[in-house]
C-alpha cells in the first residue's frame, strides 16, 4: 500500500525490551506485581472521596543546582553594593535587574529583584500569580550555624553531592537510605481519587526519577511526542503484525506459574493504556498556539516540548477518569562551575517564557486554580565565585505558579548575606536553610488533599520542623 510506512525489522532482543517497558512504565516487574495486589486492597478498603474537585501539582526540577543568588538579587542600595563585591564577576549589574515590588521586601527592610532573563516571572509575581519560597534545603532538622561546626548535629549525608542531594530533594527523608518520593507516597495515599482510571497519577515527561516512586504507586512514562509503547503495535504488514498476534497469543493463554500470569497481565494492562493515551491524545488539541518557537530553526526548547504535553494530558484529564494528577517535568545544565553568566542567563530565559506559556495557557482553559507548578533543585551555588562560575552549596530559592498561589510575596526567610556571616556554614557562602523541604512539600501536600492524618505517611519527618504550612497556597 503506498500509504502505508515502510515495514522494519525488529530484532528479538529489541522487541522484547520494549514489550516489558510498554507493560510496566519502566517500573521494575518484581515491584509491579507487589503494587498490583497492595493497590486494589487499598481501593477496596477506600471509597472514592466525595466531590469532583481536579487538582494537578508539576515538578519542575532544575538539574545540577541552579544559582539561587542570581535568581532573586538584592536590590538596595546597601545591601545590592555588598553582593556586588561578594560575587565579582557574577554580579548582575543593578540598572538590568527586574525590581519586585514593596510587598516582597521579605519582612527585614530589605528589597529584592529578578534575574533580567525572568521578565514572564516578574510580570507574574507582580500579578500575585507567583510566589518565591527563600533559602530552602534539605534538612534531617532544624540547624544553626553553631550546630553545623560543632559537628554534633544531624546533617543531611554527602551535602554537596548531587546525585544524594536530587535523591533527597525528591525523597524528602534525607536520613533514610530507602528512595521512595513524596510525590509517589502522595499518589499511595490518595489513590482512590484516580479509582475510574488505568492511568497512573504519577506522569513523567522527563524520564526516571526518584520523585514519583511510591510503595503503591509507580509513574508512568510519557514523551514530549506522546505515549511510549511497543513499536509499530497496530502495524498491518508482515512480518510486524504477525510478531504481534503471536505476543497476543501468547500473553492470551493460561499461565499455571505465577510469575508468567502477573507478567502476562501487566503487559495486557500496558498494552491497553498505551492504547487508551494515545486516542484520547489525539482528540487533545497541540496547544501550539501557547508554546511558540522562538528559533525557527530549533523549534520549541525541551521544557516547552514537556510542558505543552502536560498541559494536553491536564486538558484530557475527564476522558482519562483523573481527578489528581503529578507531573515531573526538569531542566539540566544548572552545574554553571564555569561560564555561568552566559549559561545561567539562557536557562533562566527558557524557564520563564515557557512557565510564563503555560500558566496563560492554564488560565484559558479554566483550570489555573487547579494546577500548580513549583521548582526544586539539587542546591544553591556558592556566593562567591571560583574564578569563572560557581561551586555547589546549600539552601537555595524556589518558585511556585499557579492561581491557587499566594503570589507576589517571598516566603520564607532570606539568609544573611555576608561570607562567613551566621548563616553561612564556611566563607564562600553556602547557605543553611532556614526552611526545610519537607515544610515546602507539606504545604504543597496540604493543598493537593492530603490530609492531617496522612501528612506523617508522605513526609515521614515533618514533625521535626514548626511550619508545616508555609502559607504561599490557598
């Protein structure tokens, strides 16, 4: 048939690769199996939660440890002179920051500004439509500066790594070795929201991450392109169709051992929720119109790629049966140890206009109260510069978009910014956070429905810390 694409070979080994991935979404078989049988008692033992409310949070994570001292800049006079003469050659000329409004003073008399790549996130913090969470990090529990040289208090192991420190911003329990994410325990305890659906809350647009994994739940591997399942499934020629009805065949029989019935099972399960995502994404708009490209020759950047496709999976959300949805979305190359003004300048401007793009785009279709994005990263940089950029520290600051926000304000409390002031750990300026990212995550937590009684299963150390509610949502 001249229509039709041309057949391709699919090698034994290749085909069954992606048969497991499409069956399971990159979760491990054994863990499948488990999370199966856990999750219909959970759903038997629950009923559905009164009421037809939508709620969808999205992690945007910024990969490597995104500068937190040129994202939000003093501004005054006094204290802008005093950062410009800590940070050398990375500090921003004051005329080219964005100034923040009397509101965002942070309660200390201080002023602050943007970055001048963050014009999108100035205009919508100034519109109370953002907020900025100050000098959080991980924590095992409150600390000071004295604690932390005195060694006798708990810190969060292997500080400055980036691998831990994902892991931990992710897991929010930096003291247990055991990587199960706040995001994957909140879809455990609130599964009976999604009971009408076989899509996992938990979506990733960016590949595996630890966010997600809960003890129940798992999440499900979406593309920027779409759904991932088995290559060329509903293929009409030889020798693709033939490979397919065998599998079906096969995966149709009556298996005696119990691991061939579960595997058969999830692949079944795989089989027709790649089925299901990719009709009902094709009577999805493209919402290209919201995400324009500003280089004709590169297209759309990565994060609006993900971005558009999490704003069509929220839009699709009634035809999928979803009444909470997680998304995990992320941004690399924030490790600016070397030619950060450049590097960090770009980055910014991607982030902005394309959270920019999407909150319009969420407050066309109606759901901007419903929908909430808030930033992580691995840690700050360093206030001082190495000669060129600037190396790994500590608390940091993040952002969080959305109708629901109480924006235009900084919460939080901003670190003295003086090398080897109180609240620096040394003399380069590594921050200690003042704010832990379990009080950030039980306030994100609390507005997506978990409850008072659930709040120590999706963050297990909140308990330690005074502000389990931080305010900035309503």
């Amino acid at each position: 048939m001249p229509n039709e694409p041309k057949p391709s070979s699919i090698a034994r080994r290749t085909f069954l690769r992606q048969a497991a991935c499409a069956s399971i979404g990159f979760s491990g078989l054994y863990s499948a199996m488990s999370n199966l049988r856990l999750m219909g008692a959970t759903l038997s033992a629950q009923g559905l939660p009164a009421g037809d409310d939508y709620k969808s949070l999205v992690c945007l994570f910024f990969y490597g440890g995104n500068d937190g001292n040129n994202t939000v800049v003093p501004y005054d006079t006094e204290h802008y002179n005093a950062y410009a003469s800590a940070r050398g050659i990375l500090g921003l000329p004051r005329h080219s920051l964005l100034p923040l409004t009397p509101l965002s003073s942070g309660g200390d008399g201080r002023e602050f500004a943007f970055h001048p790549s963050l014009t999108r996130m100035q205009s919508m913090f100034d519109a109370g439509k953002a907020a900025v969470l100050t000098n959080v990090g991980t924590l095992v529990a409150p600390i000071t500066k004295a604690d932390y040289q005195s060694g006798g208090a708990a810190i969060p192991p292997y500080l400055f790594s980036h691998n831990d420190q994902q892991v931990q911003w992710q897991t929010s329990v930096p003291d247990s070795p055991k990587k199960i994410g706040w995001g994957g325990r909140m879809a455990d305890v609130m599964a009976a929201y999604n009971a009408s659906s076989n899509i996992a809350m938990n979506i990733s647009i960016a590949g595996n991450n630890f966010f997600q994994v809960g003890n129940e739940a798992f999440q499900y591997h979406v593309t920027p392109s779409g759904s991932l399942g088995l290559s060329q499934y509903d293929a009409t020629w030889s020798p693709v169709r033939e490979q397919y009805q065998a599998l079906n065949g096969v995966l149709g029989l009556d298996h005696d051992h119990l691991f061939e019935a579960e595997y058969a099972r999830i692949m079944q399960r795989g089989i027709a929720n790649d089925g299901l995502l990719k009709s009902t994404l094709a009577s999805v708009p493209e919402y290209t119109e919201y995400f324009p490209s500003h280089d004709p020759e590169e297209g759309v950047t990565r994060l609006q790629g993900q971005l558009r496709m999490i704003l069509r999976l929220i839009a699709a959300r009634e035809q999928l049966g979803m009444r909470r949805q997680i998304f995990f979305c992320s941004m690399g190359g924030f490790d600016t140890h070397d030619a950060q003004l450049t590097d960090h300048a770009s980055l910014l401007s991607e982030f902005s206009e394309a959270v920019g793009d999407f909150h319009t785009a969420t407050e066309d279709l109606g759901c901007a109260n419903d929908v909430t994005l808030f930033t992580s990263s691995d840690f700050n940089r360093t206030y001082s510069s190495n000669g060129k950029g600037s190396d790994h520290a500590w608390g940091s600051h993040q952002f969080v978009v959305g109708g629901a926000v109480q924006g235009g304000q900084l919460y939080g409390q901003m670190p003295v910014t003086i090398l080897g002031g109180p609240d620096d750990t040394n003399s380069r300026g590594a921050w200690i956070p003042t704010t832990s990212v379990d009080e950030y995550s039980a306030t994100l937590a609390r507005w997506f429905g978990v409850t008072e009684s659930e709040m120590s299963r999706v963050l297990p150390n909140i308990g330690r810390f005074a502000n389990p509610d931080l305010g900035f949502l309503g």
